[in-house]
C-alpha cells in the first residue's frame, strides 16, 4: 500500500526518466571535459553529436541498436542510420536506467538519499562489462587495465550522482501533500 509520501509508479517512472537524462547530460560533460584537456577542440555540442558515417565506427550503444533492429526487422540498416541510432541508444540507455532507478528508488517508504545514485552508477558501469563482452563488443574485464577501466567507471558515478540528486528532487517535489480545496 501507497503512503502519502511515495510517488506513484508512473510518477518514480517518470521522474527517473527525467533523472536518467540529466545523468546521461553529467555523463557526456565528464567525458566531453577530458576530451577538451587532451587537446580536442570541439565545442559541447558538435562533440555531443558528432557525425557517425559508418557502421564500422558506431560506438557500442550504436552497435547493440544495429543488433537489436536488424534482429526484429531481418533487414540491414543502411551506413546513414550509424549516426540517429547511435545516438537514440545512447540517450535511450541513459534514460532507461534512469526509469530503472526510478523504479527502485521509489519503491522506498521515503525518498531515497541522493547518494544512492551512486552506486546505481557503479551497477550501470558493471553491467556493461557483463553483457557487452556476451554481445562481442567488449573484452571480458579482467582483459582490461585499472587505468582503463577506472576512466570508464568516473563517468559512469557522474551519471549515477546526477541521476540520484535529480530523482530526489522529483520525488520530493512530486510527494508533497497538496492542501485540501
């Protein structure tokens, strides 16, 4: 049973949505901001959504979307489609853990903490490197440096420090009791 002070499922859904996609902005800016240090000279946005003309150089979220259409359409997308479905993966992924965080988060008799985003980001970072190497896309983990994996993990708590903070925003200003009238 629902207390006064939880959100509703559609309401933790949609503020870990929201959540998800800020955490994704967090993420991007973590890595955008490393890219900027070691030289690169892109600004935010072109470096945001920079152009993916083939197949060959889609990143990961790209290729896991190319597996999962061709899969259900038995149809070969075209090089022109590399770039919208890598970047509708990736934003989508973001925004998908964010709703599943949402989920759990608000499942909890009171807001959670917005520290508990944190490990949830940890979780993200995790799971990447137990079904990306299944999908071919990565080594397994022990195949990589802790430099390596380490550079990989900074981003992934950004997402999951972002994602926590604005869920807990959401869902304290969405559990607010309303007065009568």
């Amino acid at each position: 049973m629902r207390t006064p002070n939880q959100l509703t499922p559609l309401g933790a859904i949609a503020s870990g949505l929201a959540a998800g996609l800020v955490g994704t902005v967090c993420m991007d800016t973590v890595r955008f901001l490393r890219q900027r240090r070691s030289g690169g000279e892109r600004n935010p946005l072109r470096w945001e959504f920079a152009s993916v003309p083939t197949w060959q150089e889609a990143p990961d979220p790209g290729q896991v979307g190319k597996r999962l259409i061709e899969g259900f359409t038995q149809r070969e997308l075209p090089d022109a489609a590399a770039w919208p479905v890598s970047t509708l993966m990736h934003w989508g992924y973001g925004a998908a853990n964010g709703a599943l965080y949402g989920v759990i988060a608000g499942s909890l008799r009171k807001p959670p903490s917005a520290v508990y985003g944190i490990p949830f980001g940890a979780l993200v970072w995790i799971s990447d490197y137990i079904t990306l190497p299944v999908a071919g896309l990565y080594e397994p983990i022990w195949k990589y440096d802790a430099k390596t994996l380490a550079d990989d993990l900074v981003p992934h708590l950004a997402y999951g420090a972002a994602t926590g903070t604005v869920f807990r925003i959401l869902a304290c200003a969405g559990t607010r009791t309303r007065p009568n009238g």
